[in-house]
C-alpha cells in the first residue's frame, strides 16, 4: 500500500483515539472540564492556529533541510494552536486555563499517529539517522536507521498510560496541570530525539524542531510554575 495511505489511514485512526480519550475522561472517568474549550469560537481559533502552525514549521524545516515542497508537522501544529488560543484568550479576557481536557487526547493521538510516520517510510522524512543497533529499521533505501516515529510513539503513550492512572486515583493536580505535563513530556522527549533526525541544523548542533520542542517545554515548566492550586475534581479541573 502505498506511503501516503497508509499515514492517511493512521491519521483518521490518531483523530478518532484522541476523540475517544475525550470521551473517556468525560465520560467513564467523569472528568469535568471548563466549558470554554468546547465552544466554537475557541475550537475555530484552536483549529487555525494548528493547521498554519503545522505547515509552517514542517515546510520551514523542509527548506532547511535542502529540500523543497511543504510538509506538516505535529509539533508545528501543537506550538501554532498554543499561540492561537493564548492570543484568543487574551483577547477576550479569559483567565482560566482551558486546556486540561486535552492531554490525554494530545498524547494518545501523538502515540497513534507516529505509527503513521513509521508505516509510511522514506517518503514522509520523520525518519532517523543511520544506526547499528539491532531495532534499526530500513526504510526502503537499504540503511538501517533509528525508528525514532516508534520512539516518540512509545514516550508519549507511556505518559499516556501514567495519566489514565492519576486519573483513576483522583489525582487533582495531575488532571488541572495534565496539559502542560503532555506539553513538557512532548517537548523534552522530542528534543532528545531530534538529535537522531537527518533535519538541517539553524543553530550550531540544533534544527528548528530543536528549538520549537524547548520553547513548547519552558512554556509548559512556566504554566506549572504558575499554576493556581486545583479545584475538586468533581467539581472541576481547569488547566
């Protein structure tokens, strides 16, 4: 099947986990959530802000690297729906932070999703960098090469499998804070793994994505840093 299908495929299937991870926590879990995540003026500006996002960082990252064409980046998404909703919230005064309901849906469609990258092959270049290790993969060109789609798979379902049990046991800072600890597990592991990427350096040893996964973790460890102290979750959690 071919390259694009098969990421075509995995995306419906990251969109309908991440979904289903809502439901779950609103539903099963009976997580309740600030309601002004779900209106549609906040999911318009979310939704804007991460489709620019995606591809301008992936296309920026594309040309940089010595290849042209655009490309889309789940990472670009996640930092251009951040600013959309921070300048959307500011505009209209909103205080309260809004985005608790979305860790587990975040982690789980990142963690789906990479298999995506994975499956696809050399075509969608979220591939590693050459390696002797044994789990190296070849992509198609001969070369074995770092999975690392796999390893930011595994990182993020990990934090996903550590959220769904504070959440079983009622832990109410890790459900008001759960988004910025997605955002700053997301931003450091990608970092590390950018280092095993084949993506044009911006800044001595560091890509673009290097950059934009420190930016996306110092703004996480500052919302933490700042974060009011968690309401009752049977009341509400807000994040």
């Amino acid at each position: 099947m071919d390259g694009a299908v098969v990421h075509a495929i995995f995306d419906v299937a990251a969109w309908l986990s991440a979904a289903g991870a809502g439901w779950w926590l609103t539903r099963v879990a009976g997580v309740r959530f600030p309601k002004q995540s779900t209106e549609w003026p906040y999911v318009a500006a979310l939704v804007f802000g991460a489709g620019l996002g995606a591809y301008l960082f992936g296309t920026l990252n594309l040309w940089l690297s010595g290849m042209s064409g655009l490309a889309r980046s789940v990472e670009g998404a996640l930092a251009g729906g951040i600013v959309a909703v921070e300048l959307y919230k500011w505009h209209h005064g909103i205080a309260l932070r809004t985005g608790a309901r979305f860790a587990l849906p975040l982690a789980v469609g990142v963690a789906v999703g990479r298999i995506g990258c994975y499956a696809a092959g050399l075509a969608d270049f979220t591939y590693g960098t050459p390696t002797a290790l044994l789990w190296g993969h070849d992509f198609g060109d001969g070369i074995l090469r770092h999975p690392v789609q796999l390893y930011e798979s595994l990182a993020m379902a990990s934090f996903a499998a550590v959220y769904v049990a504070a959440v079983l046991r009622r832990s109410e800072a890790v459900i008001a804070n759960g988004f910025y600890l997605a955002l700053l597990v997301y931003g450091l592991q990608r970092f590390a793994w950018e280092f095993l990427k084949p993506y044009g350096p911006v800044i001595g040893p560091f890509t673009l994505f290097h950059l934009l996964s420190l930016a996306i973790a110092a703004y996480a460890a500052i919302m933490l840093a700042t974060a009011p102290q968690p309401k009752v979750m049977h009341e509400r959690a807000a994040a």
